[in-house]
C-alpha cells in the first residue's frame, strides 16, 4: 500500500515550486512580474528570430534557465517572446514611477537596488525593441548582412538570426548593447 509513497513525495515535491509560481501568478500579479524580471536580467540568454519564410518580421526569444518540473528527469526551458517581454517592460515603467517600491517597506538600500533593476530591464527592452526595428529595416531594404544571419532555421516558422546568442547576467547585457550599435 505504501511502497509508491516515496516516489509520490517526490514528485510532488518537484511541482511544489510549479504550483507556488502558478499560485503567484494568479493571486499576486505584481509580484510574479518582479520575480520574471528578475529572473530575465539575472540570466537568460536572447536571440533574435524571424518569423515564416517571407516575412519581414523579427521577434525575440529570451531563454530562462532550465526549471525541475514534476515528472523526475524532466526539465522545462521558458522562452519569453516580443509580446511578452513588452508587457513586463510597462509593468516596469508602472512600478519605477509608482510609489509602489516604497510602500513595501523595503531599507532604503533595497529600495534604490529595486528602482535600478526596473531601470536596467526598461533599458534592456528598449534595446530588443530598437534591435528588432534595425533588423527589419535593413531586410526590407535588403542589406546582404541580414540575409546571411538566416541561414540557421530553428523549425519552419522562425528563422535564428545570427550565430549569436547573447547573454544577461545579474542585469549586464553589454553583448547586446554592442550589438544594438
């Protein structure tokens, strides 16, 4: 009666962190924004794509780190996209200019580290953003540069732009911001 116990703990242990994101989602909408932000500029890894074959739009996948779900070996990858990665920038804007940093009783200190971790991912957005628009401009005029970079196809909607994969660890993103240049 009792032998699959142990595996069930395990496994239940496993989607324990699953359901604690879910629940946040849900319940505190704010907090699970923080804590996505967070988790982009404490490290992910961003490349650009272009979507189906003769497209001329760009888009941007943000890998997180791999996270232990229920199941025993299985790991899952989260990739953030434009769409979404837009909507984390304005909840950031939101919380920069609200006085809601400073209504959660944080010390001074971790109020300023908070302000300047929201600062630091609008600034990275805005990068994606700008990088996304320059590469649709030069592939609508038709630079032979761009045309090169997809040569590498992910699967038959998005084409990888680049060989390049960049980086951002604890909210340094300077690969990128070369790149942007």
């Amino acid at each position: 009666q009792f032998k699959d116990l142990l595996t069930y703990l395990e496994s239940s242990s496993l989607a324990l962190s699953s359901i604690k994101r879910i629940h946040l989602e849900l319940v505190d909408k704010e907090q699970s924004k923080r804590r996505r932000i967070a988790d982009i500029l404490q490290k992910s890894i961003v490349y650009f794509v272009r979507i189906g074959h003769n497209e001329t739009t760009f888009d941007v996948n943000i890998e997180l780190p791999y996270q232990q779900t229920a199941a025993i070996n299985e790991k899952k990858q989260q990739k953030i996209k434009w769409t979404d990665l837009s909507e984390l920038r304005d909840r950031a804007r939101l919380l920069e200019y609200s006085s809601n940093v400073n209504k959660r009783n944080l010390a001074e200190a971790d109020s300023e580290r908070e302000k300047e971790r929201l600062s630091n991912f609008i600034q990275f957005a805005s990068i994606v953003e700008s990088t996304i628009e320059i590469l649709t401009s030069l592939y609508i005029a038709g630079h032979p540069s761009v045309s090169d970079f997809l040569a590498n196809q992910i699967s038959t909607s998005e084409f990888l732009v680049g060989q390049t994969k960049f980086s951002s660890n604890d909210g340094l993103y300077g690969e990128l911001r070369k790149y942007n240049q």
